[in-house]
C-alpha cells in the first residue's frame, strides 16, 4: 500500500508579500523564480491557470490566496534518493 502524499502549504508566501494580489509580471518575483510570466500566460490561455484572475487593462492579477491553492494543487514532494 502506497502512503498518501503528504499536503504542501505554501501559505508562507502571502506573509511576505505586500498586497492581496500578484501581477502576473511579479509571479516569478512571488515564487522565487518557478513561474515565469510567459509561462502564466499559457495556462491562463488553456484555462489552467488560477481562479479569479483579474484583468485591469493589458494588465492581469491573482488574488494571492487563490494563486497559492493553485500552487499547492500542482506541488509534490520531491522523494529522497539514495
């Protein structure tokens, strides 16, 4: 029997920013460099990306609790190797 993975809370990354919302230009800023904006872009395109983007002109954001669900839904932990 294969144990469950374990949950992955990034909620961290909110107590260190300072707004509510994340421009896409800032998410590689906002994940240490994971993400790229261009890479954000995509997803959004094909419908993946994070609920409740907001788009104000040329401009889109992400609620940061809503990006950070979105973050942890796609984040596993890495096994150790021997």
């Amino acid at each position: 029997m294969e144990k469950a993975n374990p949950k992955i809370d990034l909620s961290f990354l909110a107590e260190k920013w300072p707004s509510t919302i994340v421009s896409r230009t800032q998410i590689s800023r906002f994940t240490g460099g994971l993400i790229c904006p261009r890479r954000m872009a995509n997803l959004d395109c094909l419908g993946q990306g994070p609920e409740g983007a907001l788009r104000i002109g040329r401009h889109v954001a992400y609620p940061v609790k809503s990006l950070i669900s979105w973050l942890e839904s796609r984040s596993v932990f890495v096994k150790d190797r021997p």
